[in-house]
C-alpha cells in the first residue's frame, strides 16, 4: 500500500474560489460579515442548475486547497488544509493528489470530475512508480481520503461512478453520511438563531441572505439529513425531514426531494454491488463523540414555528447519528479526540494513514486532545458585543496553559486571560471587530489543543 496513489478529498469550503486570481468567496464572507445584503451575489449559482457545470459569470475557479480558517455562519466551518500532506504520512510528491473543486456544486458532479482526474492521475503514477517502489508486490491502487462532505463526493465517485474498481480503500474525516441538521436549519432561514444576540433586525438579514443563496446550491441541499432528526415539542417520537404530517417550516419540498434523490441513487448503486458481494476496499472512519454537536430540530408543537436545536454527541460538527458509515456492513469508525475542523491535521489522521499506508489495520482509539475544550455561543456574535468564551480541562495552569485569538488570515496572535469560576472550569470575556476568528487553547503533560473560529458581525 505504501506505493498507492493518495487522493486527498476536502469538504465544503476547504477549496479556495477565485475568479482572475481573485479570492472571490473571502471576499463575498466579509461582506456578509459586514451585514451586506448582496453579500453572496458573486457567490451564487443560478437556479435549476441541478448536476450541470455553472457558466458564464457563475464559474469560478477552484484554486487551491484553503489554507486559513473559513466558515458559513450557522452551517460549519473549515480550519483549512496546510499541514495536511504530512498528516497523510508524508507521500511523496508524485503520489500525492490534491483534489480541489467548486463546493458549492451537486456531489454528483463533483463525484464525475473526481473519476476524470484520479483516471489521469493514476495513469500518470502507473507509468512512474517503478522508479520509487520496484519492489512492490502488485500495482498501485488509490487511497482515498475524504475531510467532511467530501467524503460524500468519494463514496459517490466510489460506488456510483466506478472508483471501487480502484480503490484500495477509502478513509472518511467527520463525514455526515447522514447529512445534517444545521443544512436544514439554513435552508428554512434559521441558520442564525433569533438568541445570537446580534438583534431581530440583523439576524434576519443575515438568515435570508444566507438562504436565498443556499437554496441554489446543490451541496447545501445534498446535505439534509436522513437520520431522524425533527422533534416535535408535544411529541415524543423523534421524526425524517420527509415526515408529511409535520414538515420543517419554511424547508422547501423541492430541496427535500433532490436530496433524497441523491441519497437513494446511493444506496441503489451501493445495495447492488453489495448483493454481488463485500466491498473490494477497506472503509475507515475517523470521527470524534467529545464534543456537543447540532443533532436535533425542535418544532412548535403545531409544527408551524422551529423554536429550538437541541446537541448531542459528536465532533462540534457531525453528531454521533450521523457519522456512523453503517452502510459499510462492517464497523468502520475510529474514535479520536478532536474536533471536525482539525481531523485532517492532527496526529490522529498521521498515525492512522502511517498504518494504513504500510498495510497495517489502524487502531481503534486513536490519539487526540486530552482534557481540554472550548465552549463558544451561537456563531455569530456581534461587533462590539462582549461575549463569553469558557475552557474546561483537569488542572490546566499546571499543565503550561497557553491560549491565543486572531484574525483569520492574519499573523499576529493576541493572548487570552481565561479565569477560574469553577473547578476545572475557566471563563474569558471577549469584545471584538467584525470578522473571522479563531481561538486556540494549548497545554502540557499530556499535550492538549483545541481550536475554535467564531464569526464576528457587524451590527
């Protein structure tokens, strides 16, 4: 395995998008950070599109892989991708395929470019390998690796696209393989919940802004999820987004639709193969349940108002339900300790991709932070707001407590002062410019990271 070609798939807004050179997204998210109401009109798709390429001035170029933290308010976000080649175990260079696209177009056909590019690239590998592995037992195959919704791309590219054929296997990041909730909250307007603190008035701008241009984009729709995840507050059984009796307000039916669609011609393809036998790869799934992660809609108990979400077990991003690949047949998951954001960075993808790659099975449990987290309200916050951020962890001042905020993008690095209000419980108070930010929290014996970005408005 160590002579396989290795293609590295990243998830929504892991792919910068330009146009003449031009970071045409970045600029587009200060916009909306600045409370523009045209904020994503460069940015936007036209309706309809379904599975075709976009033209004339809806394409953009997929640059390179995004190397800064970027994120949708109330849908996820992304750390970015700079370290990811040595957290792949360090491939060599011309075996290491960066596989940048629009994330903003239906998985389907993301799934189509992917096969046309792996064909070529490992065409290319074929006729160089023997010059760095001429010993090898038998000719290179691919592995895949997938960070968030790129694993969708590949499971499609995999099974409905003729990628199993050359597979060795396929590793999946914080995968939604049964999509999630924030993506229906988004395309019903409620991305931004009316507590964030950012006022009525702005909240909804942002909420409509957000969802005039989501509902145009086929991967925020391919995103709804499939587990049950809508409850009703006067009922106790815990109900699909396909549920007629008591729909999602304000989520169209068309979008639930496609998404289904998109989901069964999965299934369809995988239920086939299956009944001609098990998977020709292996599957590993690297997920995390340390953190509270959007899982369930709350509606009124008429089913005519969405008045809360409620959290459960997960990777900040990916709830428990949701991560499980249980279309594999087999147990696939590797637990580990870190968030969505960073699994495509941190020790725990190196140490599984150093097995994988020299044909060993990777643990169970894998290495990741220990003992420490950060709690950050609702994303987005107001500018000029103070907001409170809380770290937990066992004996942090003695273990070298370092924590940090910045700018996305930027260098300079300010400290944070988090103070005790509880046992093992440590409070800051912050108030900041609009804008992206990220804040990191680190410590010693045993080394413990964790890293948050929060959105920050202008009001």
């Amino acid at each position: 395995m160590e002579h396989d070609l290795v293609v590295f798939v990243p998830g929504f807004l892991g792919t910068r998008l330009c146009r003449d050179g031009e970071d045409l997204w970045a600029r587009c998210g200060e916009r909306l950070i600045g409370s523009s109401a045209a904020a994503l009109a460069e940015v936007a798709l036209p309706p309809g599109l379904g599975d075709a390429p976009p033209e004339g001035p809806f394409r953009l170029d997929a640059d390179a892989l995004l190397q800064v933290p970027d994120s949708v308010p109330g849908l996820l976000s992304c750390m970015g991708y700079p370290d990811v080649r040595a957290a792949l175990g360090d491939p060599l260079d011309a075996q290491f395929v960066p596989f940048g696209y629009d994330w903003r177009l239906s998985h389907r056909l993301v799934a189509r470019q992917l096969k046309a590019r792996v064909e070529r690239e490992l065409d290319r590998w074929c006729a160089r390998v023997d010059a760095y592995y001429p010993d090898r037992s038998d000719e290179p195959r691919v592995i895949l690796v997938c960070h968030a919704t790129g694993g969708l791309i590949g499971r499609h590219y995999l099974e409905c696209q003729g990628g199993r054929e050359t597979a060795r296997v396929l590793v999946t990041l914080g995968t939604p393989q049964q999509g999630l909730v924030q993506a229906a909250r988004l395309l019903a307007g409620h991305a931004v919940p009316g507590d964030a603190g950012l006022g009525a008035d702005v909240a909804a701008r942002l909420n409509e802004a957000l969802r005039d241009w989501a509902l145009d984009l086929p991967a925020v729709v391919e995103m709804l999820p499939w587990y049950p995840a809508v409850r009703v507050e006067t009922k106790s059984r815990e109900r699909q987004i396909t549920d007629n009796r008591y729909p999602v307000p304000g989520l169209p039916g068309d979008a639930v639709r496609e998404a289904l669609a998109f989901r069964e011609e999965f299934r369809s393809a995988h239920d086939e193969h299956r009944r001609a036998g098990p998977l020709p790869y292996a599957v590993h799934c690297l997920g995390s349940v340390g953190f509270p992660s959007p899982e369930t809609l709350v509606l009124s108990g008429d089913g005519s108002r969405i008045t809360d979400s409620l959290t459960g077990p997960g990777d900040g991003t990916v709830p428990r339900r949701s991560a499980v690949a249980d279309w594999t047949g087999t147990d696939p998951m590797l637990w580990t300790g870190f968030r969505n954001t960073d699994l495509a960075g941190g020790p725990a993808l190196r140490d599984a991709m150093l097995a994988i790659r020299a044909g060993r099975p990777p643990g169970g449990a894998l290495a990741g932070d220990e003992g420490i987290a950060l709690h950050l309200p609702r994303d987005p916050v107001a500018a000029g707001r103070p907001f409170v951020i809380e770290l937990l962890g066992h004996d942090l001042p003695q273990r070298d407590l370092r924590t940090f905020m910045w700018r996305s993008g930027r260098a300079d690095r300010q400290p944070v002062v988090f103070r005790p209000y509880e046992p093992d419980r440590y409070r800051a108070v912050l108030e900041t410019t609009p804008g992206r930010w990220v804040i990191e929290a680190l410590v010693d014996r045993p080394k413990g990271r964790d890293r948050r970005d929060v959105t920050v408005v202008a009001v």
